[in-house]
C-alpha cells in the first residue's frame, strides 16, 4: 500500500452547531485554510473541508460540515448530522444569549446524530477580553455537567482552533 493509500483510512465527519455569528465559518477558515475574515457573511446552505489532523504520527482526515445557525439558511437537520462522529458546539464568549442557546443545540444534535458523538463545547472570540459576558468558569460547568470537552478559542488569534478539533478527533481516534 503506497503512504497516498494510507491517508485514506481515517475520515471523520464533524459537525459544527451553534447560533447565528458565533464564528463557525471562521472557525473552519482557520483550521483548514489559516485564514479568518473579518467581514463574513451568514452561511447558506452546507459546507464543508477536509484537513489532516497528525494524531500520534498517524495521518487523519476531518471532514468538518459547517451549516448555518439561523434556521431559514439552514441545510437539512437530518441530512447535516447523519455520520458525525464529532461536533463543536460552539457560543461567543462575548454573547451570551448564543450560550443561552446551546441546551437547545445540544438537544438537536442528540436527536439526529449518534449516542457517543464526540462533542466539544466551544467558547471562540477568546479574544474580546473586554466584552466577554460569558465568564470560563461557567462554559465549564456546563461542559462537565453535559459530559463535555470544552475549551475557549479565538479564530481571529488563532488561539486553541487546532487543539479543538485535535482533542475531538484524537478521542474519536
Ligand atoms: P452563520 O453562518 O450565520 O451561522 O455564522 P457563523 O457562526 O459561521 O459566524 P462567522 O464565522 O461568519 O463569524 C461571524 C462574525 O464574527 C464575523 O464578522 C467574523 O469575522 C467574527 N468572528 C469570528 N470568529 C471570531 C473570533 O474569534 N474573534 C473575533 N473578534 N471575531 C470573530
Ligand atoms: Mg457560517
């Protein structure tokens, strides 16, 4: 079997979830890319990119799915989860009406994925310090008590973006 060959073995599906401008997109350009945009338009429709994850030497593909989070954008519910093995749930540390929001993503993707899919709570725009209405502590809490990882990123700093979706794809893994 040839190393291209190889590559193969590993694809993930991941889904991103969360309200309307938390950064998913973003999120997504960062990983995949190393890009961000500061002026980016609402999601229509389905995306989604492939991007390698290097997991204890071994090559793995993340196929990260990336929806709207306004309904009307949105891609068909059933359609967007069926396969996932991982999801990042993902607020805006500087609104916290999108963490208000996230009992009800987490209901949604219980209902239309997998028992044990992979989930990461994601709390991005780490880096608005000055505007932050959600304290860590509490997208902690409810990390643990929804048996979630959790972690803060930021896609315009790049802090934790590829550790998000490592630590997802590396207990999948
Ligand atoms: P929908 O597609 O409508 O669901 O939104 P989304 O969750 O994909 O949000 P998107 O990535 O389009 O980002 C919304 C806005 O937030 C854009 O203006 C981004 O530039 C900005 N943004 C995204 N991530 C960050 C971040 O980490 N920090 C800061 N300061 N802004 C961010
Ligand atoms: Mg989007």
């Amino acid at each position: 079997v040839s190393e291209d060959e190889k590559t193969e073995d590993y694809l993930f599906k991941i889904v991103l979830v969360g309200d309307s401008a938390v950064g998913k997109s973003n999120l997504l350009a960062r990983f995949a890319r190393n890009e961000f945009y500061p002026n980016s338009k609402s999601t229509i429709g389905v995306e989604f990119q492939t991007q390698k994850i290097d997991i204890n030497g071994k090559e793995v593909k993340a196929q990260v799915w990336d929806t709207a989070g306004q309904e009307r954008f949105r891609a068909v519910t059933s359609a967007y989860y069926r396969g996932a093995v991982g999801a990042l749930l993902v607020y805006d540390i500087s609104r916290r009406q999108t963490f208000d929001s996230i009992g009800r993503w987490l209901n949604e993707l219980q209902t239309h994925s997998d028992m044990n899919v992979v989930t990461i709570l994601v709390g991005n725009k780490s880096d608005l310090k000055d505007a932050r209405e959600v304290p860590t502590s509490e997208g902690k809490a409810l990390a643990e008590a929804q048996g979630l990882f959790y972690m803060e990123t930021s896609a315009l700093d790049s802090s934790n973006v590829a550790a998000a979706f490592q630590t997802v794809v590396k207990e999948i893994y």
